[in-house]
C-alpha cells in the first residue's frame, strides 16, 4: 500500500500540460547510431560528424578484435567490454597526428519547445568509455559534452564530464585491454532550449597508443514538474 500511495505522488506531480510534441519521444535514445553499430564496415560514422574533418582510414568506428590490442572479438564485460556491447565501437585517435579529436551530433529539439515552455524537461546523457591507464602528461583523456543551443544558435547550457588518463582500468593481468566504465550526466534542459549538440572528445596525444573509445551513447529526455 506504501508502495502505491508513493507511486501515485510521483504521477500526479509530473507535468500533465497539453502540448504538440510531434515525433517527439520520451525515454528514447534521442541519438541514431550511439551504439556505432550503423555500417561499421564502409566506416562512413553515420549520424556523426567529426572534427578535425576525419578520412576513411582513420578507423573511427571499429569492430571489437579487429585492432590488435582493442579487446578481443565475440567477448563480453569480463573483457572489458560495456554490457550489450554489440560488434562495434567508437575509437578517437588522439597521437602526433590529432592532439584533440571529437565525434558530434545534433538532435533537433524543435518538437518540445511547447513542452519545454510549460514544463521542467530533465535530460540524461550517458555512455561507456575507455582508455588508457597513463600517469605521464599529454596522454589522452576523453570528455562527454552536451551543449544546448536556441533557435538562433546561441548557447543556452553546456555540461560536460571529463575522465581523466589515471581513472582508466586496465582488465587485469590476462588481457592486456582496458575497461569501458559507465558515466552519465543529468540535469535539466534550459529553457529556449532548440537543439542538443552531444559531443565525444578526445585530447592529449603523447603516442600512438592514445587513443578514447566508447560505446552505447544516449541521451534521454523526461519530462518533470510543470513550470510555475
Ligand atoms: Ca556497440
């Protein structure tokens, strides 16, 4: 019965307003290709631009046991790899060639302005990330961004979370790769919200050897109370 009476708080303080949102989704991955699973093969990083401006043979999107040293193929978390993994991840180059390295995409948020006007929209950014375990200064680290945008462009929030080169794990002493972690950012979405920009960054470059991965990016919008 306590279970039910606080089930029915939490609905009834939700924002109910009566908006248009159409094709607009709550609780979906708002991200196309966050998995890197869309055409691996032609590499051609599908929903995803990159800067700098990348070639064809930089092998941004890789299969897992393609490259020798990244993981191992048909392997799961106790190689390291993020739960539901699939056959394919994103790898940023950071070495003497790239010192900052991103992969981004835009989600049009034109559909929920009503919503967003009449209501509290919270977001939750998530994704796998690795790396590698490095001490010395200029090894890679990667950061997970959202910046939010107006209808003209004009910044209206950015968060952002950075993992830096000591917080990555290597898997142990029987393979020699390291271990995706899950990170998330949540908050709210700023009003006069109209786009999302979510970024994937990578930057240092000391050596061949750095470079970012991740896996499984969403971003997931719910809706919260109603605006006072
Ligand atoms: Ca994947």
């Amino acid at each position: 019965m306590k279970r039910l009476t606080i089930y029915f708080v939490i609905i009834s303080g939700l924002c109910n307003a009566q908006v248009s949102t159409p094709n607009f989704n709550y609780s979906q991955n708002l991200l196309s290709n966050g998995d890197a699973e869309i055409d691996a093969l032609n590499r051609k990083i599908i929903s995803w631009n990159s800067l700098p401006k990348s070639t064809s043979n930089d092998y941004l999107q890789n299969s897992y046991g393609e490259t020798l040293g990244e993981w191992e193929a048909n392997c799961d978390e106790k190689c390291g790899l993020p739960p539901n993994a699939g056959t394919n991840y994103f790898r940023l180059p950071t070495d003497d060639s790239y010192k900052n390295f991103s992969l981004y995409q835009t989600v049009d948020l034109s559909g929920f302005k009503d919503s967003l006007e009449a209501c509290i929209i919270n977001f939750d950014l998530t994704a796998y990330i690795a790396g590698i375990n490095c001490s010395e200064s200029g090894c890679a680290h990667g950061t997970l961004s959202v910046i939010f945008k107006d209808i003209n462009g004009k910044q209206t929030g950015t968060y952002e979370m950075t993992k830096d080169n000591n917080e990555f794990k290597d898997i142990g002493s029987n393979y020699a790769m390291h271990k995706f972690e899950g990170i998330s950012i949540s908050n709210l979405v700023p009003e006069k919200t109209n786009s999302a920009e979510i970024w994937l960054k990578a930057a240092g470059g000391c050596c061949d050897l750095a470079s970012i991965f991740f896996d499984n990016v969403s971003f997931v919008l719910s809706k919260g109370e109603k605006r006072k």
